[in-house]
C-alpha cells in the first residue's frame, strides 16, 4: 500500500477483492485437506481390517498363519500395562501438581523444575525408551518385563498429567480454600478435602488422556525390549509382554501375504480402545468439573 | 490469607488447641504437634513428587552419556560426527554417523514442506476467517488427527501413501522417503496448525480493526498485519514441528526402510537416527558391546538435536514476543 509521491492511488477493489476470495479458498482447501487425509486414513483402515476383527481374532494367540492369528497377549499386555502405568504415574503426577500450586515456595529450585517439566514434554518418545533400558531393565535388573515398561510409560506421560492437573488444581478458586481454613482445617486438610475433589474432574480428564497415549506409544517399548511374539497370558508384573501397537508394527513389517489385513484388524481395535479413553474422558469432563462462576 | 497460603501456615487452625479461653475442654482434634508433623511428612512427599521430573532428566542424561562415553573409547568421536559409512551391524563396522542424520533431515525436510504451508494457512482459516461454529466443528477433528498412534501412520504410509506414489512414480521404493515424509507431515499439522493459531488470536483486535479502517482487505489484513505480527509464535511452531519430525520413530520405521546412505533421492530407502534405533532394539544385542553402546551414542545425538530445538523455540517466544498493552 505503499504509494510514491506524483503517482495516483489506484484502489483496484476488484482485482485486491478476486485476489482475497482466492486466498480464502486456499485457506478452506488447506484445512480440508487435514481432515481428508483424516477421513482417508479410517477408511482405510477399517476397509482393511473391519473383517478380521471377530471373536477369534480377540481371543487367539499370535502366530504364523495369518488365519490362526489374533491379539489376545497384545490387548492383555496393553491392559496390564494400562494398569501399572496408571498406578505409578497418577500419584506422582497429582502430588509434583500439589506441590507446584499449592505448596512450592517462588525459588529457583521451583522454577528449574518447571523448565524442567516443560522441557521433558519435548524429549523424543524413542530417548525415553533408551532411559527404560539403561536404567530399569539393564540397571535395576527389571528384564523386559511389564513394570519395567509401566515405569518407563509412566515418566514419559508424567509431564502431560503434570500440566493438566495443574491447570485444574489453578482453576479452583481461592475462596473454596479459604472457607476451609476458616474452619479450621489445616493446609493438608484443606487440599484434599477441597482443593482435590474440586479439581478432580479435570485431573481425572487429563490423566485419562494421558494414558490413552501411552496406549498408542510403541516406539520406547520396543526399545526396552519387548517382545513381537508372545503365546501367552501375562499374569503378574515381571512377566514378558507385549503391547497392542508393537503387535500390529510386527504383522506391517511381515511381507508374507495377510498380516498387512491383520495389522489392520489390530488398528481397528486400537482405534475402538482409544475411543473408549476418549469417551471415557469427555464423560468425566462433563460429569465431574465443578464451575465455579 | 493469601499470606498464609505462601508460608504454608495456618493461624486459625493452630488456635484451636492453644485457646487460652477453655483450658478445660478436651479438643476432639489431634494434637497440634502431632498435625505439624503429618502436614511437614506431606510437604516433604509432595516435593519428592515434583523431583522425580529432576532425577527423570537426570537419568535421561546419565544413561545416554554414560553408554557414550564408552562408546567414544572405542571410536573417536570425530569418526563418529564426520564419517559417512554408518555400518555397524556388518563384520567390517564403520561408525559414521551422518548417513543416519542425513535420513533424519531429510524425512524432517518433505514434512515440514507438508505441515508448514498446510498447517499455517489452517491456522489462518481457523483464526481469520472461520464462523465461531465451523471452528469448534473443526477443532476436535485436528485432535483426532493429533491423537491417532505413529504405527497407524506407518501402516497408512506403507500401505496406502506408498502404492499411490508407485503409480505416479514407478521407480519408487516399497520402503521410501517421500511416503513417509508426506504421512509424518500430516502428523505434526495439528501441532503446527494449533500453536499457530495461538499466536494469531492473540494478536489484538485494534490492529486489525486499524488496517481494515485503512481500506485493506482481509487479505491484506491477515498476510500485511496479523501474520506478521504473530511471526514469533509461528517460527516457534515450526521449530517445534522440526524438533518432532526429528524425533518421530515409528513411521520411518515402518515406511522408510532400513539403508544408511547420504543423498537426497526422496524415493528411496533411507535410514533414520530413530528407525536406527528401533532396527537395534529388535535385535537381541547383548550389553556391553560396541552394537549395543551405538544405540545410546545415537540417542544421545538425537536427544541433543531437540533439545536444542525446543529451548530455540521457547527462546523465541520469549525474546519476540510482541506484548500489546
């Protein structure tokens, strides 16, 4: 819009309005263009895999004949992992979330390890699995075992239930603690008997969350070590496991005709799984977060 | 009471077992002394707690330096950093790592070229131009997008992008760059389309009111003003997006095939620090051998490649910031 002096301002209102419909449109086509890819990648998961999901395909063991096969080991390994990774994670993430809002004095010891939360979020899943193997299957003698992997899911969701938690526990009102302490409850008291069941909602939401992305994070358990082929059930946390993503990794990477259906079949299930989280959460969104307004 | 909450002490509550007023009465509370020390127990847990991202960190640098340093005893760390042979894994080893980081860019590189454009001129749709309705429609669908597991995406990059590719381009690989590039972009387009979209809207309304009382168009608007106010938040998100294409594993590992070489064919094979990674972990590769310590001495080079990365971003943000009061 710059003009020189001596030369006369053209306002060509069409040619600036064509110029803006057309950026516009490109605006629409990009963002449509996300949700195509979306709609393209159901498709074609469930086209491929909706046939091998039935009761078999749930309850079998996996093996070598695509036909026999199933995720039975996966969806249990998934489940127990699911499990021990909540037990670990969800105390320590809602106490260091307590401790950050309600507790911690304004030093640099309490700023250094809010960088350091922040900076942990960013770390590649995959260096996660490296710290799993140096420290809890190598170091703490754990083997590839489940608690081995709970441990090292459960640090890499720490931050993101962490952050969440705090966020709720900051949206319960200073008023809610100080009609506590007017009471007289002490400062323990007062958190978790008024802080915690007012932000509950939103912590359990955002460790619900949390953890349906531990269900879908393959890429550190395999680096610990565990296992694509397992014919077993596991039945206690120093068993041997195997997660639903690492079994549908091993059946894409299979060249042989029909495991790239089965891989299929198991992202179905994944899908349905983390749906389910999903729901899970949205519902606890709406039926537990108290509004303080 | 604010003052209270920020000393950790609470003079009411400590009234009620010294009142001086009613000596007699036997309180139903538990001693005070005996409530100091709980509410001192809790504190201390509660810290442990938050330490535990500390002695994570921590962990995370002892482990991958440690493994390293070893490594580095048997092969100088300039061969590693400069050498273009990485064949670890065969009976003559080279430990050059550069082919792995020339994959990793690579594949860095085609999905930036996908989410940058696309997630940006999403973030613009969203902020500038979408009724309030359509963008609370199409919100929840990025977080599908944003949510769906990295295997899933190797499966569709393997199974669907890679075919497609085969049909325009018949030299294409079964495992290459290119499908897996296009896919890990459409994977960190919600990210970049949510972070820039947060720097967007918080460019104020009054300078956009200003430019369109000028006579601009919302074009005009949006590409003159409002992006460029906003270019901080948005370099931010593109660094990061770099950091997480950098760090992505599974799709590479599935779509990208396994062959350390340096060049810039995008239809064929290459071999990323993660996918590296992975190809190592399935193996059984004992402790204590120089095949095992190439895991950490990679992961060391990739944990340093993001970090780096992410503390850029958040400089960033923080340095040009625009702050409009």
């Amino acid at each position: 819009m710059r003009q020189e002096t001596g030369t006369r301002w053209r306002p060509r209102i069409r040619q600036r309005k064509a110029i803006g419909r057309g950026f516009a449109a490109l605006t629409i086509v990009s963002t449509l263009l996300g949700i195509a890819m979306l709609v393209a990648l159901l498709v074609d998961v469930f086209g491929d895999g909706a046939a091998q999901v039935d009761g078999h395909f749930l309850t079998s063991y996996p093996s070598r004949f695509p036909e026999d096969a199933g995720l039975r080991s996966a969806l249990l390994g998934t489940l127990w992992l699911l499990v021990l990774t909540a037990v670990i994670a969800f105390p320590l993430g809602v106490g260091a979330a307590i401790y950050l809002e309600e507790y911690a004095p304004d030093t640099w010891l309490t700023r250094f390890i809010q960088l350091n939360i922040a900076n942990l979020a960013g770390v590649p899943s995959v260096v996660y699995g490296l710290l799993g193997l140096g420290l809890f299957v190598r170091w703490f003698a754990l083997g590839r075992s489940l608690i081995a992997g709970a441990m090292t899911m459960a640090l890499l969701i720490l931050p993101l239930i962490i952050v969440a938690s705090r966020e709720a526990i900051r949206a319960v009102p200073d008023g809610q603690r100080e009609a506590s302490y007017a009471l007289g409850a002490t400062k323990w008291q007062t958190v978790f008997r008024t802080v915690l069941p007012a932000a509950g909602g939103g912590i359990l939401t955002g460790t619900i969350l949390a953890l349906a992305r531990a269900i879908g994070e393959t890429a550190p358990l395999i680096t610990i070590g565990a296992l694509t082929y397992i014919a077993f059930d596991p039945s206690g946390p120093m068993d041997l496991f195997t997660v639903l993503p690492i079994q549908i990794f091993n059946w894409v990477s299979l060249p042989q005709e029909g495991f790239s259906e089965l891989a299929a079949g198991g992202i179905v299930i994944l899908l349905i799984v983390l749906l389910l989280a999903n729901s899970i959460a949205l519902f606890v969104r709406f039926r537990l977060q108290r509004r303080f307004d | 009471m604010l003052g209270a909450r920020l000393t950790g002490r609470n003079p009411v509550a400590q009234d009620v077992n010294s009142s001086p007023g009613a000596p007699e009465v036997r309180s139903q509370f538990a001693p005070r002394r005996r409530r100091a020390f709980i509410e001192r127990g809790i504190h201390g847990v509660l810290f442990i707690c938050a330490a535990v991202s500390i002695l994570t960190t921590a962990g995370i640098i002892f482990t991958l330096l440690g493994e390293t340093l070893a490594f580095f005893q048997d092969v100088p760390i300039v061969d590693f950093l400069t050498g273009t042979r990485w064949t670890p894994l065969f009976v003559s080893q080279s430990f050059g790592v550069l082919p792995l980081v020339n994959g990793t860019l690579v594949v860095a590189l085609v999905a930036i070229v996908v989410a940058v454009p696309i997630g940006l001129m999403s973030a613009i749709f969203l902020s500038e131009y979408a009724p309030a309705r359509v963008r609370a429609a199409i919100k929840p669908v990025l977080e599908v997008l944003a949510g769906i597991p990295t295997v899933v995406y190797g499966y569709f990059a393997l199974l669907f992008v890679t075919p497609i590719l085969r049909d325009i381009f018949p030299q294409t690989q079964v495992f290459n760059v290119l499908s897996a590039g296009i896919v890990m972009g459409f994977m960190i387009l919600p990210m970049m389309a949510s972070i820039s979209e947060d720097a967007l809207r918080v460019v104020p309304r009054t300078l956009r009111e200003g430019a369109f009382a000028l006579g601009a168009t919302r074009f005009q608007v949006t590409v003159r003003v409002v992006v460029p106010a906003a270019l901080s938040g948005i370099l931010a998100a593109i660094i990061l997006s770099v950091s997480r294409a950098i760090g992505e594993t599974m799709i590479v590992s599935i779509a990208a095939g396994q062959q350390p070489k340096v060049g810039f064919d995008l239809l064929s094979s290459m071999e990323t620090m993660t996918a590296y990674i992975v190809q190592v972990s399935l193996g059984d590769t004992p402790q204590d051998t120089i095949e095992y310590r190439t895991l950490f001495a990679v992961g060391t080079l990739l944990f340093l490649m993001t970090f780096v990365m992410n503390i850029l971003s958040d400089w960033i943000v923080r340095r040009y910031r625009e702050v409009y009061e």
